[in-house]
C-alpha cells in the first residue's frame, strides 16, 4: 500500500508540496520574527524530505551524487535532535538550538532541485537568449521578493524601489534610489551581496557548476549550451572552464577583502565583524563592476576620501572584474609557458632563438591594448579637466593621480565614485559618459557595449579610409560577422539610449536633460554613476531606469535574438547593388 502510494505522480505532487512548504518556511524565517513553532517546522519537514531522498537511492539507476550528500545530511540533523532530547533538553529547546542546522539541511536540499532543475532546463530545445534572460528575470523577482520583507529594511520600501534595488544589483549597476547603509538591515545588505554575485557571473554559471557536480555527467546539448554561456572555445573542457570561473571569483575576492580589510583603519569600524563585512561587500561589488556601497555616500564618505590604498585596490578589482575570466586565464598561460621556456633557454645556455607557440589570442590583444588606452587616456584627461575642479581638494600629486585613475577606471560599468560628481566640469562629465557608454570587456561582470565592440567599430573605420576590404591585426583577419555584430550592438544601444532619455525628458520635464542623460547612459551601461537625482525620479522614470539596466546586461542583442529565436542561415545569395552612402 504505501509503495504504491509513493510512486510515479503522487510522489511528485508529495514532492511539490513538501518543497513549497518548506519554501514558505524559509521566507517566513528570513523575513519575520523567528518563533519556536518556525524550529518545530523545519525539524518536521526534514523527515518527509529524508524519506524522498532515501527512496531515491532504491529507485534510481545512478544517484546523483547530492542525493547521498543530502541524504546524510539531514539525517545528521535528525541525529542531532534525537541527541539533544535524550540529553534532557526539551523538544523546543532541541529544535531551537537546532535552528540553523535545519535551515541550512533545507538549503541544501534546495540547491540539489534547483540544480537538477538546470540541468533539466539544459538538456531541453531552449534557445541560449531565451535561457540567459529567463534566469535574470526569475533571479530579479526573487531578490525583489526577499528585499521586501520586513526583516530586510528598519522600516519599508515600496515594490518600484525593491525591484529597482534588485534590478540594479543584479545587472551590477548599482544606481540606488534608497540609501543602502541606512534603508537596509543586515539581512537586506546580505541579500544585495548574493544579488551582486549571482548577476555578477551569472546565476546559470554557478547552477551549471552545481549541477554538473552533483550530477556528475551530461549530454551533448547541456555542454553545447554551457560552452555559449561561458564564451569557451572548446567544447570537451566546458566543465572545467566552469568550475575554474567559479574557484578564481571566489580567490579574487577573498583576496581583495583582505586587501581592503588591511587597507582600512579599524577606528572607522564599531567592531571587528563590521571591518570583515564592509571588506567582503566592497571587493564582491568592485569585482562584479557592482558599484554599491554600504557607505551612504559612498567611497566618497570623508573617512575613506583620501584613503589611497583602498582605492588602489578598488581599482585593481574593478579592472580584473572588467577583464573577464578568459582574458586573464589567456594571460596566466602566456606568463606561464614564457617563463618555462626562459627557465629552459637559460638552464641549457641556448643562443638560438626559441620558437613560441601564439598564446595571446586576437580578442585577448584587442581588448588588453583598449583598455590600456582607455586607462591612460582617461587618467591623463582628468587630470587635465578636473585639476582645479573634482580633484582640486586633493593636495598631493599621488592624491590628484590616484583620483584621476579612480576616475578613469571606474565609469567604465563600476560606478564608485570618490569626488562629488556634480563638481564634475562639462568635459568631465561627457568624458565619462563616453567611458560608461564603451563599458568593460565581452565575457567579463561589466556591461557597456565592450571595448572590442568599441574598437572593431573605429578599425573599421580606420579600414574603410585606407580603402582596405577588411581589419587586419597581429597578422590575422577579424571575420566580417564580428564587425556586423558590432555594428549591430552600437546602433541597438543608440535605439535604447534615445528612446531612455525621450521617456525620461517626457516624464521629468523639470529636470536638466544632460542629468537625465547622463542617467540613462549609466543604466544602460551599467555603470551606476550618477549625477545625484536617481531618489528624485518618480516611479514610471524608475522603471525606464529598470528596463534599460536590465536591457544593458543581458544585451539588446540577445533579446531580440531570444524574441526572434534562431534564424537559420539562407545557402544562396541575391545579386549584388551598390547603394549610395556618402
């Protein structure tokens, strides 16, 4: 009777409405008052749940490996309880002592269906655009979600304001129409963390990592589809690529919170937990190119306004984040084989000239020389323009050219900002706008329309006028579906920005129309600079701000691709006409 009752669909639908359940649990916990009855809850649930994952094991040809390790975990948990009570605590002492063992034990079993739930959706006929800004989509409503309840803000936030929040950490954008410091608890800053993480890399990176782990193997179209969402080469290595995504981010920024904890004076902090929080939340922000800050204004707050070793390694974050995995693993085996082979010629003292294999690709150089001048270029403008302007309360040469590198590195999708930007001179502030409009790298947290969009687009240009049919760079030629698809992406962000600004300047008649701009430009591009009216814009300019960021980091490109679905490529071609240009 009862095998017959827990098979084929009615385990499912048990399954179902255990889950919600415990969904419903969890959100009640994280978001109100904590009661013994939320314990007594948790320890329930985790028998039925245990049973499901235990019925696994006997019905399942090959278990996915989180089935056992969730298995043993909540039955640890049942362990613990049943180890409390016969010690003589009371049942409600034991499960509420327990509390957070049976959160984390649910957790984990979340984890395990959301990542074979990826995995499901992976191996399925579903459009890479269509699955890219579904799982944004569904990670913004839930953000939105959390941000709402009451334990997340001291007092309350409307739905326009948490959904712009949420949007704005995950498109790492960072604009801000609440103060984060003030209008969020703990749990609120905590949960815009987890936001700026997930949309930094991409929630489906980190579930793909999860679900390949757990599940241990996948098919060819899940691998197909990965390699697409993680910009990899080659398809055997796919894997590997992800969870080397995923370790490297989270070196980088443990790295960087130690830098900045360090960096920073301990007498600017209440306590040492406060220093270790601040640190965290700052290098997951700069290196996602985030831009929040739990400072109310900012890395502009008078406590850290000179502090130039934290705004070195802000800087330092931000560009590595901007860079992107590929650009820089490129890099680490270039460095790597180089020295080998240093090592090797002078060991044998070899005279010959040793023959290197090509180790930087085209994109890696394309990207690595255009952000280099637009670093340099950037500094040296600033540094010019804002001399007796935004930098002139900085005494020091090394305070005026860390201000100016601070100034040049992060427009470009970061969005700290260590000077007040309404000191900004005119130049100052079209140049910055340049900068956010460029934006970071292709594969990278940052957004824009990329630097190798920017410069395909002006070697074009530069093609055209030496009357050569295609770019050449480093003895290779760039294929004309890279400079179409540039092309592309420019006209597409112009689309965006001009219908932005229209919308706004309708809705915002009394303000300036380069503050609105300037605006819209930062959405867009996700760079979350602002020239101070994001609180002041009412809520249809609000949710313009929304569908521009949201529109920024997933790309116009891939929306319309996604709307359009594949379009398979025609095998003949139409004779050719000139048409008048110029």
């Amino acid at each position: 009777m009862i095998s017959d009752f827990l098979s084929g669909k009615r385990v499912k639908f048990v399954a179902y409405f255990l889950q919600t359940i415990a969904l419903g649990l969890v959100l009640y916990d994280l978001g109100f008052e904590h009661t013994v009855w939320l314990s007594a809850g948790y320890a329930i649930i985790v028998i039925p749940l245990l049973l499901l994952n235990l019925r696994l094991h006997f019905t399942e040809k090959k278990v996915p490996r989180l089935a056992w390790a969730s298995s043993i975990a909540l039955a640890s948990l049942m362990l613990a309880v049943l180890i409390f009570v016969v010690s003589g605590n009371s049942w409600a002492d034991s499960v509420e002592q327990l509390h957070n063992y049976h959160l984390a034990g649910i957790a984990l079993y979340f984890v395990h269906r959301a990542s074979l739930t990826i995995q499901g959706l992976l191996s399925r006929q579903i459009h890479p655009a269509n699955l890219f800004v579904g799982s944004f989509v569904a990670i913004i409503v839930l953000g939105a979600l959390l941000l709402l309840l009451p334990a997340a803000t001291p007092g309350s936030i409307s739905v326009t304001d948490a959904f712009f929040t949420a949007t704005s950490a995950v498109c790492v954008t960072g604009l801000i129409v609440v103060d984060t410091a003030k209008d969020f608890t703990f749990f609120g800053q905590t949960v815009i963390l987890f936001l700026i993480q997930l949309g930094g890399l991409g929630i489906l990176t980190f579930t793909s990592f999860f679900a390949y782990f757990f599940k241990g193997n996948s098919s060819l179209q899940e691998t197909v589809l990965l390699r697409d969402m993680v910009s990899s080469e080659q398809l055997g290595n796919v894997f590997k690529v992800v969870v080397k995504i995923v370790v490297f981010t989270l070196v980088i920024e443990l790295i960087g919170a130690l830098g900045i904890y360090f960096s920073t004076d301990a007498a600017h902090f209440e306590s040492w937990y406060e220093r270790v929080f601040f640190s965290l939340f700052h290098s997951v922000s700069a290196f996602c190119n985030a831009g929040f800050s739990i400072l109310t204004d900012g890395l502009y707050d008078s406590r850290f306004r000179f502090h130039y070793g934290l705004q070195w390694m802000v800087i330092l974050l931000v560009i590595f984040g901007g860079l992107g995995f590929n650009i820089l693993n490129n890099l680490y085996e270039y460095l790597k084989i180089t020295i080998k082979n240093s090592i090797y010629t002078w060991e044998r003292n070899l005279d010959a000239v040793v023959v290197r294999p090509r180790i930087i690709s085209l994109n890696s150089r394309i990207v690595i020389q255009t952000t280099l001048i637009l670093l340099i270029a950037g500094l040296v403008f600033f540094l010019i323009s804002e001399f007796r302007h935004s930098i002139a309360q900085h005494n020091s040469w090394w305070g005026k050219l860390t201000t100016a590198m601070f100034c040049s590195t992060t427009p470009r999708t970061a969005g700290f900002n260590t000077i007040d930007m309404r000191s900004l001179s005119v130049p100052g502030v079209m140049a910055t706008m340049l900068l956010m409009w460029i934006g970071a790298s292709p594969a990278s947290t940052g957004g824009g329309i990329k630097t190798s969009t920017f410069a395909l687009a002006v070697m074009n240009v530069w093609a055209v006028v030496r009357g050569r049919p295609h770019i050449e760079l480093g003895h290779r030629e760039v294929p004309t579906e890279s400079v179409q698809r540039a092309f592309a992406i420019i006209g597409l962000s112009f689309v965006a920005l001009s219908v932005g600004i229209f919308a706004l300047s309708w809705m915002e008649p009394d303000k300036d129309l380069v503050d609105l701009s300037f605006e819209c430009v930062s959405a867009y591009s996700t760079s979350g600079l602002s020239l101070g009216i994001t609180s002041s814009l009412g809520t249809g300019s609000k949710w313009v701000l929304i569908v521009l960021m949201f529109t920024g980091r997933v790309g116009t490109l891939n929306l319309l691709t996604g709307m359009l679905q594949q379009i398979h490529r025609a095998h003949y071609r139409y004779p050719q006409e000139s048409v008048l240009i110029n």
